[in-house]
C-alpha cells in the first residue's frame, strides 16, 4: 500500500497569519489536504477538494459567500484529477473515494470519478437532504454529487481504534481502511484512518483545522477559530473530539500520524515524508 498526498484545492482569504500563523502578506494560504491510495483494489481517492466542473463554472456550482470569504483560486491543477494525473494515473483508475464529510470543498470532485463507489456516514446522507438555515444551505452543493451513482452508507458502532468508534470492513476496501466517527463539524463528519507499513495514518478531516490545536499547549490562529465556530453544528461533540484527537496524538504519537484538511505547513511535512520514503 502507497499513499499519496495530494492538494486539491487552494483558498487564500484575507487575513493572512492571522488565518494560517505564517503568511507574511494580507492573504493567507490553506489548502485541501487529501489522499491516493494505491491498493491491490485499485486507487482509494480520501475527498475529493474541488472538482473540473467547480473550477470551469464556479458560480453555477458553488456559494458565492464561500467564495469570496475563502478566496478559492480555481486552477485545475488544484483539482484531483490534476494531481492524480501528474502521478501518472487516469481518473477512470480510481475505485473508490472515502468521505471526511460532504461540505463543498471535500465533495466537490466525485462526478469527476464515474467509475467510483463513494463510501460516507449514513448520517451525513440524511443531513445534507435538509439543508435547512443560511450556513447549511451554502456548504452543502448537491449539485456536485447528483449524478453520483454509486453510494455506500454507514453507520456508527464496531471494534473500538485506540479508543474511538470505528467502522471496518468497508465494502470493497481493503480492512487497513477505516471510518472514524468525529461529528462536530458536520453530523456525520468522520476520520478516515488507514493502517500504512510506516504505522496508523489518521485524516482527521475538519475535526480541526491548525497544527497547534493538537499540542500540548493548545493554539489557534483567531480566523481559523471564528471559521470553526461558524461551521459547527454541535459544539460539545467537536470540542469534546478535538480533546480526544489531542489525547491520541500526545499518547501514541509514535503508532499514529495526524493530519487535518486545510493546514498547508502539515501538507508540505506530509508530502515531504513521503517522497523520502521513496
């Protein structure tokens, strides 16, 4: 099993460090941290970021309030299939995408990938069918995913990883893939964990969104905290699963790397780790 990581998507609002705790100028950096996954099933794609057709038409696909307040640069090489293709693979070679959650810069590129089954939280599903409130109704894009064809649900419960809910056995995936429950930011947002040769890899998707938030001494940059408070939809089960990710990331830092969606300094330490392991 190889594992890739990939930026799909690119957004610079305004603010700069005060979003990303290191830009210099007036606009910061955040990016779409996802995953290819080579297996002996095919590739595994872990979200999707932003898709071709986002990137063609992005007003008839995506909120303008979203695209302004995350300055989303739509460049098709910040698409999957952009990266994907670098990496020598065709679309049509992906055969499965794994889902943090349904927002719009995790979902955007499924129609990109016809010949993939999407695997999500059955909770996620239904929350995305009443998109009800101003929030809501602008992250959920279900013209993204209307001409998806190839779902597969789940629900919570199963064999405990270190502590959490874990879903296993995920259908036509090999079992070193699992679903990690995290809800807070979404109701059905979940972590997706993969058992790697080099140890347990966690996706914690938008379970937070800076570095510092899992350390020792807790720290958030102010625009990347208001970000989260505007996007929660329970606040006691997000704050309760961010002590969690921190507890597992000071005490098994050894069996487990984490990584969340939008922080470019992980990307880059992720990215670099694996070209030298190869």
């Amino acid at each position: 099993m190889r594992v890739h990581h990939l930026n799909c998507g690119c957004m610079c609002p305004l603010g700069g460090s005060l979003f990303d705790g290191f830009s210099r100028g007036l606009t910061a950096r955040l990016v779409c941290h996802c995953l290819l996954i080579e297996t002996n099933r095919g590739l595994v794609l872990v979200d999707t970021g932003f898709g071709q057709q986002d990137v063609q038409a992005p007003y008839s696909r995506l909120s303008p309030f979203f695209i302004y307040l995350n300055n989303i640069q739509f460049e098709r090489k910040y698409t999957a299939t952009g990266q994907i293709e670098q990496l020598g693979f065709s679309p049509r070679d992906v055969r499965h995408i794994v889902l943090t959650h349904l927002d719009f810069d995790h979902a955007g590129g499924l129609e990109d990938f016809p010949a993939a089954t999407v695997h999500v939280m059955q909770s996620e599903a239904e929350t995305v069918k009443d998109r009800q409130g101003f929030i809501a109704s602008q992250r959920y894009r279900p013209s993204q995913w209307d001409e998806v064809e190839r779902w597969k649900y789940y629900s919570s419960g199963g064999e405990p990883w270190f502590g959490f809910e874990a879903v296993r056995d995920l259908e036509g995936l090999p079992p070193e893939i699992l679903l990690i429950p995290l809800a807070g930011h979404t109701h059905g947002h979940a972590g997706v964990a993969i058992n790697t040769p080099e140890g347990w890899l966690l996706n914690a998707g938008d379970a937070y969104f800076y570095r510092h938030e899992m350390a020792a001494q807790y720290r958030c940059t102010p625009g990347l905290r208001a970000y989260q408070w505007m996007m929660e939809v329970n606040r006691e089960a997000r704050l309760y699963n961010q002590q969690r990710l921190r507890a597992l990331s000071r005490d098994r830092n050894s069996e487990v790397r984490m990584f969340c969606s939008h922080d470019a300094i992980e990307l880059e330490t992720f990215a670099k780790s694996f070209s030298a392991a190869l």
